[in-house]
C-alpha cells in the first residue's frame, strides 16, 4: 500500500473518534477555531528534526492565516523526558510531540519491535514498510494509545562512538555503552554484545566525561548536536538502527480542531518528510567529513555481517507470539 493509502487512513483517523469533546476555543477567520498548539521533542536547536523539522511545521501552519494555527515549539526536552512527554500527549497536555518507538513501546509493545536492532536494512526498508504496513499499525497504536501518529521523519542511523574502536561485536566487551533506559534498547545492547549502561540522554555528556560511560549509540547528527563528539573520538559506524521519529498527537487536541486545521496539519507533516531526510543526510555527510578531516579522530567501517547476524540470532529467540511474527515479517520484506 503506497503512501497516500497511509494519508487516507490517518485522515480518517482524524475525522472520526475525535469530536466527542466540547470545543471551548474561539472560531476566528475562515470557521476554523484559534489553537495554540505546544510541540516537544527532546532534541536541541542544533539538531535536523528541529529546524528541518519543528520550525519548517511552524512555518507551514503558521503561514496559511485562515488556519488560526499557532505552534509553539519546546526543544531540548523542555517538557520532560521522552516517556513523561508520551504521557502528556496521551493526557493532552501536549499536543503533538517527537517520539521514537521504544518511548512509547509501554503504552503499545508492538512499536518497540521496529526499534530492533537491524529490523531494518536502512531508512529506504524503513520508510518502504512504514507506507505499505503503517494504514493497519497506525490504526491499532491509534485504539491502544489515545494518540494519532500521523507519519515519521527520520532521525540518522544510530551507531556507534566510544574511546576505543568497536570493528566487531567482540570488541564492545569490556566497554560500557550507553543505551536509552527502555527494553527495547536494552535488549538491543545484548543482540549487539553490548555491556550497556542506561543513562537519561540529558545526563549523558556528564557521564561520559566522568567515565561512567566509555560510549553511546546515536545518529552522527546528534552525537554531533549535544556534542558527545568532544570526549568521544573513535565512530565506529555500525549502523545498527533506523533512527526515526514518530509524529504523535493527541487525540484531546484533534477533538478541538476543525477538518480543514487536521488537513493542513497532516499534509504538512507527510511533506516535511523528503525534505527533512535530505537535511539529516546532508547534515551527517557533513559531520562525517569534518570527523574524517581531524587527525585527532577515527572513523572506522566494521564487520556489519557479523553485527546483523549476531542481532538477528538473538531477536529470534527473544522475541514471542505476535511480536517475533510482526519482526520477522520485517526482516523479509528486505
């Protein structure tokens, strides 16, 4: 199913089971109620899905004047951290939000699954399966959340940058790495052979520069962004993960927009897609080169066979039921 069968089923997501609430917000020009929208993420100004992706939504809404849209952007995970940030979503105290899978794998297991470590073979696999599958898994994260995931933007590949070089699975021994503290995260650290240490993204530069973590698993745009790259001079590029963020809103909120604002909203969000991958590749291209360019740093490529095979004996044993059939499906439509 091609994307725009996604945009059909997310509209229809957005015109139905929404208008139960009172709307206590005034009408202004056009019919369409004056809305202040608060968006969080827990990236910083720097990153590529802030300013290729928050402010370009900002712009587009804000700029369609009959819309009465407002946004009001809360970077850097001004409103907490990520699964705090899901609750408030889920609650409408946030309205739209940028979350990764595993966030929000509490409130429905199935999401976490697409966090696995090499479920993907890279954000052409990602997104391929996103508009062909994401009709039906949107639907049902949508009846088991409260919350609408209108499409995803990409974040980077994760991988990996530590103290000392990581080629092979072997060579994580004895490092502490820093994962997200969530299952999904945590089980990919033992796929990878990883000895991982959970620490919050916003204490982390302060670990590593104590020592209590020798390296951490991230898009080279972030690791770049919060500047983990300071203390960290060895990438190893593993690229383990499809780094994507979800696009989640509240369904509280959309109960108080009209049909033309939850259009404008939704289309708005599908387009920033091409242009903010584009970003996140130009952007990690970039990094790259000045890593590659500093004598004081190393780049290295690794043995990715052994890192893919090592992940996927492992998730098919960890994974059960419903969840090992949705990760292998993945893993064939390779």
């Amino acid at each position: 199913m091609k994307r725009s069968a996604i945009a059909t089923a997310i509209l229809l997501i957005l015109a139905t089971g929404c208008t139960t609430q009172s709307n206590d917000t005034t009408t202004g020009t056009g019919g369409n109620p004056q809305i202040t929208l608060k968006i969080g993420s827990s990236q910083p100004e720097t990153q590529p899905n802030y300013h290729c992706g928050m402010q370009l939504l900002k712009q587009r809404l804000e700029g369609q004047q009959d819309l009465n849209l407002t946004l009001d952007l809360f970077p850097n995970s001004q409103l907490g951290p990520d699964a705090e940030r899901f609750a408030s979503v889920q609650s409408g105290d946030i309205d739209i939000d940028l979350q990764g899978g595993s966030a929000m794998s509490t409130a429905y297991p199935p999401i976490g699954v697409l966090d696995a470590a090499y479920a993907f073979n890279d954000i052409d696999h990602f997104f391929t399966w996103v508009d062909q599958n994401g009709d039906q898994f949107f639907t049902a994260f949508n009846k088991a959340t409260g919350t609408t995931i209108i499409d995803a933007w990409y974040f980077g590949m994760r991988t990996f940058t530590a103290t000392k070089p990581i080629r092979k699975p072997e060579d994580l021994a004895g490092l502490k790495i820093r994962f997200p503290n969530t299952p999904q995260f945590l089980a990919n650290a033992e796929a990878l052979g990883a000895n991982a240490v959970a620490i919050a993204v916003e204490e982390l530069y302060l670990a590593l520069q104590q020592g209590v973590a020798q390296g951490q698993e991230n898009p080279v745009v972030a690791t770049h962004a919060q500047k983990f790259d300071e203390i960290l001079k060895v990438a190893s590029l593993t690229d383990h993960q499809v780094g994507a963020h979800y696009v989640v809103v509240s369904d509280k909120t959309l109960a108080k927009m009209s049909q033309p604002q939850k259009d404008a909203l939704t289309k708005a969000v599908h387009d920033i897609r091409a242009e903010n991958r584009k970003c996140v590749d130009d952007e990690t291209t970039k990094v790259l080169d000045g890593w590659r360019a500093d004598p004081t740093r190393t780049v290295l490529e690794v043995d990715k066979q052994a890192f893919i095979a090592k992940a996927e004996a492992y998730f098919n044993t960890h994974y059960t039921g419903a969840d090992l059939e949705l990760y292998k499906s993945i893993r064939a439509s390779a």
